[in-house]
C-alpha cells in the first residue's frame, strides 16, 4: 500500500488544536438516516481527516454525505457533500477510529466557506510562529 501522501496532496492542509475545535455531522451515502458526529483533526479543499468514538465499521470505499461542518467560531458549511473513506486506522486502545475522507464534489458556497476557515487558521498558525501577540 502506498501511504506517501503528502506527495499526493494538492490542496493545503490546516490542523485543529482540539478535538473540539472543528467538528462534523454525516450519514452513510446508502443508508442516509443514521447521523454520525466526528471530530475534525485537520481540513483541506480536497477533503478532512476525522475521528469517530468506537468502530462502526466504516470501511475504505464507503460513500458518505457531510451535513455539517462547525468550528467553534460558529457554522462553517451545511450543504450535503458527497465524500469517500479513502483509508481507515482503527485505535482500538483508545476507542477511536480515524478516517480519511476525500471530496467528491464541493459545492461553490461550501468551498468559499471552508477556504475561508483554512484561511483563518494558517493567519492564526502564522502569527504564533512569529511569535505576534494581539491584547
């Protein structure tokens, strides 16, 4: 398996300090009523790597619809976008799944929105490399 993604990424990636920071809302594309809530750990154009408590035995493949996306600044986006697993760790010791998500079309107001975030955030990591504080 190749896992050297960072020379496959074209879009840049923004972390979130917390897994409170960023958080999101979705369904399995083929079932769609269940609403599953993830934690966001890091956001691009291309698509977000999220954590879920326990195994809910999401695989590589599987087709989701994000309904939200919140950061804790408030709403970020909340238009169904169509996503896919493309890899799955499964952290059994801490009951925590991590999934790797990647967009399959992004609507031009969700996109707008997210690069808004992303923006926000790389300003935020920006300014505390350069050790610039504001009262």
């Amino acid at each position: 398996m190749d896992t050297d993604f960072a020379e496959r990424r074209r879009h840049i990636r923004v972390y979130f300090n917390s897994l409170e920071e960023a958080n999101c809302r979705f369904a399995l594309e083929e079932q769609g009523t269940e609403i599953f809530t993830a934690s966001v750990l890091d956001l691009s154009l291309g698509g977000m790597h999220l954590t879920v408590t326990g195994n809910n035995g999401f695989a590589v493949g599987d087709q989701l619809v994000l309904t939200d996306l919140i950061h804790s600044t408030g709403p970020v986006c909340n238009e169904q976008i169509p996503m896919v697993i493309r890899w799955v760790f499964n952290r059994e010791a801490l009951s925590r799944l991590y999934l790797g998500c990647q967009f399959l079309y992004l609507p031009e107001m969700s996109r707008c929105h997210i690069a808004n975030l992303i923006s926000v955030k790389l300003l935020e990591s920006s300014t505390a490399r350069l050790g610039v504080f504001t009262a």
